[in-house]
C-alpha cells in the first residue's frame, strides 16, 4: 500500500506520542474507499482533532495481511476501532475484516474492558442509520445519522475509555449523547409468529435512538484524499443531502429528511478548497442544484478549465445551463434514471416523470454533444406485469429514435446502454413493506423465494429476447441472486451476525450461512410486513410517521402522486413537526 500512498495527496500522519489511536475501516478495496466522501470525512474529521490520531484499514484485495494505510500497523494496535458503512454488500467484508484483525469480531466476545487488543467498534455510515441491526452483533456503539454533529463529543467521551469497563462506559454514552446506540442494551422481545413483539431498552436509555443531523454548513462537504487508484477519480463536492421527490423505493429521500441543499457560496466555497492543478470535479447530490447555482459553478468551473461529471440527472431538471455546462466539460458521458419501466409505475414509484420529458432530455443531452446516454430502470416492482415491460422496450425503441439521426449527422453514431436492476425493498420507505421479487401470495420458506428469483430471471430472459439484438443499444442486467441478498441484509435483524460473518471468512456460502444459523432468505426478503408490524429498524427514530409510510404505500397501490417534500410548507411525514417542537 505503500505505493498507493505515494500517488495520494491529502494523506494524514501524525505522530502516535501523547494521542488516541482510532482505526478506521471500510469494508472495500482502496478504490472503492477513497472514492466514498463520507469516509473521507470521517477521517478528515478525526485527524482535526489534535488529541486523536486517526488510520485507514481498507479490504485487502490480495488476500495480503490487514494492515493501516499510514504505517502498516496492525489493527490490534487500536483501542478504537471505527467503520463508515456505505453499503450492504460490505457487511461480510467488515465481518470478515474485524476477524482478519485479530480481534473478537462479535462484540458478545470482547473483555469487559477496552484496549487495544479488545477494542471499542464504533460504526456509522448511512447503511447503519437506515437499519442498524444486520450490524449489531459486531458494533459496540452505533452512531445514527451524520457525523458532523457528534464526532467531537463521542470522542471526549471516549478518551478516558480505560476508566470505566466497557458496559458502564457504553451505557453513559448512551444515555447522554444523542444519536449514540449501544445495541446490546436494547432487547428485542419477538412473538410466537416471530414478529417483534417489543423493544426494551436498558434502564436510562431512550426507548428509540434519535437520528442526528448535521446543521447548515459554510463549506460544502468536498474531496480531502485524492488518488489516481480512486474508482471515482475526481475532485468531489456535495451539493446538498437528500431528495426532495419522495420517490417511494428510495431511502435517501427519507432518512435524509429535510431535504438540504446547500447554498451556492457553499458549493464554491467546497469547490474552492480543491489543490491547485485539479481540475476534474464531480458533483454529488440526490438532486441536481438550482439554476441560479449551477450558473455560478458554470463561471466558476470556466474561469477555472475544469471539467465536470454527474452521478446522475434529472430529466425534468436539466436546463439550459446544465447543458451549457456539460457541453464546457466536454462530456461524452451522462446517466438519467426513469426508474420504472412504464408510465404506470413511475406513477406507481412518485417518480413525477412522464415519457415526453425522458425523450425529451434525452434528445437534449445528445444535441449537446453527450454520445453515451445511460437509463436506469427497476424491474421487480409491487404490481408490474408484462404489459409494463413491453412499454418500456417501446421507450427505448423512441428513445432510438430521437438521439440515432442525431449521432449520425454529427458523424459518431450515438450508444443507449438499459441498465436494468432489480427493486429491492428498503427500510424507512413506503415499500418497506413489499416482497422482493413484487409477487404477491407467495409461499413461504424456500419455495417462495425461489419463485421470486424465477420471476426476475424470466423477466430478464424477455427483455433480453425483445431488445438483445438492437443495434447501438447496451444491456446492463442485474444478478437477481447478488439482489437478493442485499434484499436479505437490507431488512435483516441482529440474528444475522454470525452468518454474516460465515459468509466473509468463507466458512459457508451465503444460503449454506444462513440455514446453519437457523434463518432463510424468505424471512427477510420475501415475507411480506404487516402495516401494523413492529419492525427492527425503528429502534432509530428517523421523525417519520409510521402512518405517513403506510398511507404513502396505500397511495402507491392507487397511482396516486404525492408532492415533493417543501419543509417551509408542509409537515405532512412529521420530520419538520418533530423539529419544530423540539
């Protein structure tokens, strides 16, 4: 790793004399990890703090020992460990890590006192405030929400760990600092039907963990790593947290309630920070910035010769000056999503696009001078037939021809590539409650999750029969399987530790890991939850209504749209009342 190091710019070494040695994992390779800005920020962060001395541990891809980045030592050197989780997949990875390190992996199995060689695991990300519990057996404190608001306290209180065991020191921090979560002071009570009867917290401790949110800020969250190893290798600012739309299978435009999007001076101010001769930028956000903003990136990015990408755009959100600015970015390049593959699901979905609007964006991306349009869309949704999916293969015969005359005129023939993925049902949205796969009257047990792969795996078949032979189309398919378990580990409770940790180390695959533990797919991904259902995830209070995601489930079933979320007029979810009474 050392030579990974040599390229990176923005790398951390302190001194160890006089400091608190934190670890900080993430569950991938370094691609992949200094391409996340929430671990970088947590790591900037940490390392701002002079008492703290803060490492990376990133999944070795060679099977090579796991050391840290800044100077390979060992993870049993660390009383604190801390973990950014990002994703799903990455659970067994971080299971397979903590026992890599040398250290108990399950929490249950560390001594009653911290040190470096039974350490304190802390882990946050926004993988963990969606739903804690996949994760709980590993973590011995769980921060729910940002990080921004709470990283310097926990760190005061953590910097006398030796003086207290561990439980005593756990349950102070618990008690006293919010969005903290100690999971092994909470117990689960489950029925004779296997549903979450109660939750108990232990004596003094919240009977639910308020998610925690970061307040207005002047500089915008920005790249503080720079690597050209980085999957993502470019300057990145954020444009803002969450989504106003309320698309209903997604969770960022949920958990991340209030929408923020940040000021204009915010930005440039984060894209200001950028090191001289950087001149890549990428904008992250749910949503696209206001007009009057991207005016201002547009001169600041031109004055600059910088060029510039988008994870995604909004196909009802692209402007005249969005355009302006791909086109001075010279951009070849550009993804927009319709989600649902028919106008009756994007209903379905409160996506708010029609298929005029994607056909005309599409045609204003590619007269702009973009060659490669990409379009996401889900298959698998609560309801879609097979009249949905011959609508959308006559999407992207329009859509062919719209943007096919236009490469040709210009003399490089343009290229659609369908990325088709499979819906996966997400805690703290309307859709929490669906089965994978969207059938519906499913057995239970093995012979119903194996219907919904069928299903999804028949569906894939057609569409590849109906558009597999287009000419200057790609077809990016989903692994229904891969889908599934994050299915399983999306909406799994604490029970799914050990197998998780099974599956990292290799010990089992991943059915073989679940039925040695007593579980199965079904249980999680499949079955379908009861409106009225205690589920494991609302341990954490995210402020929404559970009445205001079933009525927005009953309203999906209905085609019935919702408006995008307005903090300044609404308080339809309940995020903005709690925060105003608070």
């Amino acid at each position: 790793m050392s030579s990974v190091l040599a390229k990176e710019q923005g790398t951390v070494r302190k001194k160890w004399t006089g400091r608190l040695p934190v670890a900080l994992l993430y569950a991938n390779t370094y691609p992949v990890a200094v391409s996340n800005l929430g671990y970088q920020l947590v790591y900037t962060l940490l390392n701002r703090l002079d008492e703290v001395v803060c490492e990376r541990f990133v999944y070795p891809a060679d099977g090579g020992p796991l050391r840290s980045l800044e100077s390979s030592r060992p993870l049993t050197d660390f009383p604190l460990v801390f973990a950014s989780v990002s994703f799903e997949h990455d659970y067994p990875r971080l299971a397979a890590m903590l026992a890599a390190g040398g250290i108990a992996p399950l929490a249950a199995d560390r001594s009653d006192r911290v040190a470096a060689s039974s350490p304190l695991v802390v882990l946050g990300g926004v993988a963990v405030f969606m739903n804690p519990e996949p994760l709980a057996a590993f973590a011995d404190l769980m921060v729910i929400g940002e990080a921004e608001p709470v990283l310097a306290e926990l760190m005061t209180h953590l910097a006398d760990y030796a003086a207290l065991d561990r439980e005593s020191l756990l349950h102070r921090i618990g008690a006293s600092l919010p969005g903290c979560y100690v999971p092994a002071l909470y117990r689960f009570v489950h029925g004779p039907d296997g549903v979450i009867a109660r939750i108990e917290p232990a004596a003094g401790l919240p009977q639910r963990v308020t998610r925690i949110m970061a307040p207005a800020m002047d500089v915008a969250a920005h790249s503080t790593l720079l690597s050209p190893e980085a999957e993502l290798s470019m300057y990145m600012v954020e444009l803002g947290r969450g989504c106003s739309r309320g698309c209903r299978f997604c969770a960022a435009g949920f958990i991340y309630r209030p929408p923020r999007l940040w000021p204009a001076e915010t930005i440039l101010r984060g894209l200001e920070a950028r090191p001289a001769g950087v001149d890549r930028i990428g904008l992250l956000g749910m949503e696209m910035a206001a007009p009057e903003t991207v005016d201002q990136i547009a001169t600041l990015l031109a004055a600059n010769s910088c060029s510039l990408s988008f994870s995604s755009l909004r196909a009802d959100r692209i402007t005249d000056q969005t355009l302006s600015l791909l086109a001075a970015s010279r951009l070849k390049s550009v993804a927009i999503a319709a989600d649902g593959c028919s106008a009756r699901l994007r209903r379905l979905i409160n996506k708010g696009l029609d298929e005029p609007e994607l056909l005309d964006a599409a045609e204003r991306l590619v007269a702009s001078g973009i060659f490669h349009l990409k379009l996401y869309v889900m298959i698998g949704l609560p309801t879609e037939t097979s009249e949905d999916l011959d609508e959308l293969v006559q999407l992207v015969d329009r859509l062919q021809a719209r943007i096919l005359p236009l490469g040709r005129a210009r003399g490089r023939v343009s290229v659609l590539t369908l990325s088709i993925n499979c819906f996966v049902p997400k805690p703290w949205t309307p859709f929490q409650y669906c089965s994978f796969g969207g059938l519906e009257e499913l057995p239970p047990g093995k012979q119903g999750t194996a219907r919904a792969l069928a299903a999804l795996k028949e569906k894939i078949s057609y569409l590849r029969g109906k558009l597999g032979s287009r000419s200057n189309l790609r077809l990016k398919f989903d692994h229904p399987d891969q889908a599934l378990q994050q299915a399983v580990y999306s909406r799994a409770d604490r029970r799914i530790g050990p197998a998780l940790l099974d599956i990292g180390t290799g010990r089992a695959s991943f059915a073989r890991a679940l039925a040695r533990h007593g579980l199965d797919a079904w249980q999680y991904a499949i079955r379908p939850r009861r409106p009225d259902e205690l589920l494991c995830w609302e341990v954490v209070d995210q402020g929404i209504r559970g009445d205001y995601l079933r009525d927005e489930y009953d309203r999906a079933l209905r085609g019935v749209a919702t408006r995008p979320c307005e903090p300044a007029l609404c308080r339809r979810c309940g995020v903005c009342r709690e925060a105003a009474s608070a």
